[in-house]
C-alpha cells in the first residue's frame, strides 16, 4: 500500500524574511510594468482624444468610430452633425469621433 503514496520530505529551512520581501519587490515590479506599459498609455491616449473632441469647429473633416467620413456643419456640446454628401447630413455623438482627418480628404474620397 505504501507504494501508492510518496514519501513527504521536509524542505530546508529559509529565513522568513527574505522570502516576504521578495514577494513585495516582485509584486511592486509587476505593477510598475502594468502602469507603464498599459495604464500610462491608454490615459496618454485618452487625453489626446478628449483634446482633440475640444477643438473641433464646423468645416474640419473627421471620421468616425463607425468608419464614415464627413464634413462637421454644426457642433453641439454632445452631438456633431457631419454632411456626408451634399445635402445628406448625419447627427452623431462627439465622442464616435475618431479621428481629424486633412483638408481635402474627403474631395479624394
């Protein structure tokens, strides 16, 4: 029957300190890399975008989330109204806006 079940062995015995500490260290590594390589960059990025949802005024082009491309007629404090093709206007939220695109994309379009 002892064949079933292996022999325990008790390991050496380590200082109780040195294995607490190093569990802090490796823990705080672990969430500095989280903060700089995730956290950082996606408020960096947020707040690129939130300052470009400030400056929008009516004539620039943008697109949006969904992919549509226009040209911004009126600005409200939460919905834009783009004109996609003369005299077909769309009313959408200012935050689907994803990007400012240049003068004359939408002429090459």
């Amino acid at each position: 029957m002892n064949l079933l079940i292996p022999d325990a062995f008790a390991q050496a015995a380590s200082p109780a300190g040195s294995s607490q500490l190093s569990f802090v260290v490796m823990m705080a590594a672990l969430i500095g890399v989280f903060y700089f390589m995730l956290i950082r960059p996606q408020q960096k990025k947020a707040k690129e975008h939130q300052a470009m949802l400030t400056k929008l005024a009516a004539g620039d082009e943008v697109v949006t989330s969904g992919g549509i491309l226009g040209r911004i007629v009126e600005v409200g404090d939460a919905f834009v109204t783009i004109e996609v093709a003369d005299g077909v206007r769309l009313k959408i939220q200012k935050l689907q806006i994803s990007s400012l695109m240049p003068k004359g994309t939408l002429k090459s379009a």
